[in-house]
C-alpha cells in the first residue's frame, strides 16, 4: 500500500473526536463505547467508498477483511444455536478498527490524544473499580466496562504498555507529561498486582523488561531502574504476602495451580477434534456442556473423567479460538498476528529515530505481548481488549507508513 489517503478538515474532526472518545470510553461505559466506535467505522467506511482504492489493500489487509468474515462463516456451520451470530457481528470491530485506523493520517498531536484518551480512561475506570470495591459494590477489583476481574486485569497490562512507553520516551522539556506518566504507571501497576492475575502480572513484568531493554538502545538508565524497581516489586510482594503470592503459594501447595487449567484446555481440544475446521460459532463456547463432551467422548471409546472441565470459557486465547473458530478462524487470526509481530521486528526503531517513532513501537510491542504471553493463560483480544489492540496497533502502522519521523518529533517533546 502506498501513502495514506487525504480526509477532509470536517470528517477528520468526525474521526479524531469519536476514536478518542471511544478509547477513553472503552473501560467505562458500553453505550458511548459502542455509539463513538460505529460513529468511527461508518465515517472511515465512508471514505473508503469515496476513493475507490480498495485495489490498493495488500495482503495483511485482505486478511483483516477475511478475518471479518470468518464470523459469520463459522456461525453459519454451527452446531448449536446460541450466540453465535452475536459472536460474528462483534467480531467484526477489531479488524475493521485496525484496518480503518491503519489508513487515517493521523498527526502526532492527534496520535497523542488518543493515546493520551487511553490512559485518562483506564485512570476513571481504575478510580471508579476501587470507588465500587471500597463500598462492596463488588468483591473484586473490576473495569465496569470490561468485565471480570481477569478481564480487567488484561486490559490494565494492555494500558501498561502505553505508560510505560510514555515515560520511558518523554524527555525533560515536557516535565508534566512525564508526571502524569510515571503517576498513571504506578496506578495501573498497583491495580494489575490487586486483581490477583498472575498471567497479568507476569507479562506486565515482561513488558517492563523488554521494553527497557529496547529502549537501551538509547538510555541504559531507564533499563537499570525498571529491573531494579521491577525486582523492588516482586521481593516486596514476596515479604509482605501479598495477595497475589498468597494464592499461588496455595494453589500450588494443593495442585491446582496448572491442572484446573489443564482440564478445561483438554475440554477445548475435544470440542475441537469433533468440530476442527469451522469450531462452534463464536460466544458458543458454553454451550459445549458435560452432557455434549460425553457424548463426544463416548464417540472415540472414551469416557468422561476428571481430566476434562467444560466451563464457560477456555481461559486461552489459543485454545479459545481453535474451540470457536477452528483452524480457519485460527489460522486467519493469527495470521494476523504473525504480520504484526514480523512488522514490529522488521522496524525496530534505531538510535536516531524520535522518541515519537519509539513510543508508537513500544506500545505496539506491548501490546501485542498482552496478546500472546497473557493469552497463554487468558482469554485476550475480547472485545475491549481486542479494541485498544487495534487502535494502538493501528496508529503504529499509520505511523509507519505514511508519517515522517523527523516531523513529528518536535511536536512531541514539546
């Protein structure tokens, strides 16, 4: 694809404001959430139609469009009626976020906005879960719009990925915005440790690590610090028993930490072996219930056992796909993800690149680790995670590709 396209001053205001809206909305409210985010695809849409250059897509874009379409595929071959068309329609949010957020030219003070929309809206949404815990409005610390706790948890170590790139590529000449920075970091890393989600808290170490080790390339300091503060954390944590090692010191000492997990991953692949190409329709993985898997199972020989779990969900992105959307679904997904990765790692950014071309990459970078490490364990790119995905993949891509590095540098620093 070459450059990206022209928008008109009125539509571009269209965009900017209801992307930024949208990604500050995104842990708060559902209904904002939604109206800004449709407000956003039907203004790009609309741009698309009035160039006339979809010949221009390459083949990273082309898999974006399949993997809208491949929602509705599945459900169509579903072997049960539930949600799975609900499952196809909300699946068509995050490509089509990347693909049309990936064409905008964005300028770096509107990159700065968005990103900027992202942090002061898991702030609100982290003040508000703490508001409603403090008053046993919940029992855990939860994103009101994102959901259960592991959930909001993924969601805080996406936002982790945009802190920590701010303040490790903020200069002194923007001495407030490196304030809020390191403020907002400490919060988020304060909440991830309270949700108790050891998957979060792992890739949100790992994060730390790699992202300093990167930036290295330009400041060892920063490195230095963040492992010193990092390993500060994890023996502090250890000393005063925190939570969060109280519960894995528990679930170990009774073997539960892997074999819970184990059993409902051994349930996703059985769900897969009897469904391999088109899954069970996206949202229908509670629909596989004990009395199906035995039926499955009693279909190879085999009887149900303690070995297996059904449950609502298969606590993996992996595992998660391959149930709901079998290899097609998979395969085009990540896909996806592969471009991304060799992208990122095609374009690592060098020494005399701005900090703005480094604070894009980071965030990408961090986030796409959220995706992979964390959905090893959890179930990552849901719909909120999935979005804020895509709009700090997106702006990096943008980036990328149509906005010169030199440009924008100034703009940032000041």
């Amino acid at each position: 694809m070459s450059n990206a396209y022209a928008i008109s001053p009125i539509v571009q205001k269209i965009i900017i404001v209801s992307i930024s809206v949208t990604a500050f909305f995104l842990p708060i409210r559902e209904f904002p959430k939604l109206l800004f985010l449709l407000i956003f695809l039907a203004s790009s849409f609309y741009i698309r139609i009035r160039k006339k250059n979809w010949h221009e897509y390459d083949v990273f874009d082309y898999l974006l469009l399949a993997w809208v379409c491949s929602g509705f595929i599945t459900a169509s071959f579903s072997p049960f009626e539930y949600k799975e068309w609900r499952g196809a329609v909300s699946n068509v949010y995050i490509p089509f976020t990347l693909l049309f957020i990936k064409y905008t030219n964005f300028n770096s003070k509107k990159i700065l906005l968005i990103l900027g929309s992202v942090l002061v809206g898991t702030l609100v949404a982290t003040t508000e879960g703490f508001w409603q815990l403090a008053n046993n409005h919940t029992t855990t610390l939860m994103l009101h719009s994102v959901g259960h706790v592991n959930h909001s948890a993924i969601y805080l170590c996406m936002s982790f990925s945009v802190a920590i790139s701010f303040c490790l590529t903020l200069t002194r000449k923007a001495p407030l915005k490196l304030f809020i920075s390191l403020v907002a970091l400490l919060i988020i890393i304060v909440s991830t440790i309270y949700t108790d989600s050891r998957g979060s808290a792992i890739t949100m170490f790992i994060i730390g690590v790699t992202s300093s080790f990167f930036w290295a390339r330009k400041s060892k300091k920063p490195f230095l610090i963040v492992v010193i503060s990092l390993f500060i954390i994890a023996s502090s944590l250890f000393y005063w028993k925190a939570p969060i090692i109280e519960k894995t010191l528990h679930q170990t000492s009774k073997g539960h930490l892997i074999p819970a997990r184990l059993k409902i991953w051994n349930s996703s692949l059985l769900i897969w072996r009897h469904n391999p190409i088109l899954g069970i329709g996206i949202k229908n993985y509670s629909e596989a219930n004990g009395k199906i898997q035995r039926q499955w199972l009693a279909e190879e020989n085999r009887q149900f056992s303690d070995e297996f779990m059904p449950y609502v969900h298969a606590h993996s992105l992996y595992f998660s796909i391959l149930a709901e959307q079998g290899i097609l679904g998979a395969g085009i997904i990540f896909f996806v993800l592969l471009k991304i990765a060799f992208s990122l790692f095609g374009n690592i950014p060098k020494f005399e690149d701005s900090n703005f071309t480094w604070l894009l990459w980071l965030s990408a970078f961090g986030s796409l680790q959220v995706v992979l490490i964390n959905g090893l364990v959890n179930t990552t790119l849901r719909m909120e995670h999935g979005l804020l995905f895509a709009i700090i993949t997106g702006l990096w891509l943008s980036f990328n590709m149509s906005i010169s590095n030199t440009s924008q540098s100034d703009s940032y620093q000041a």
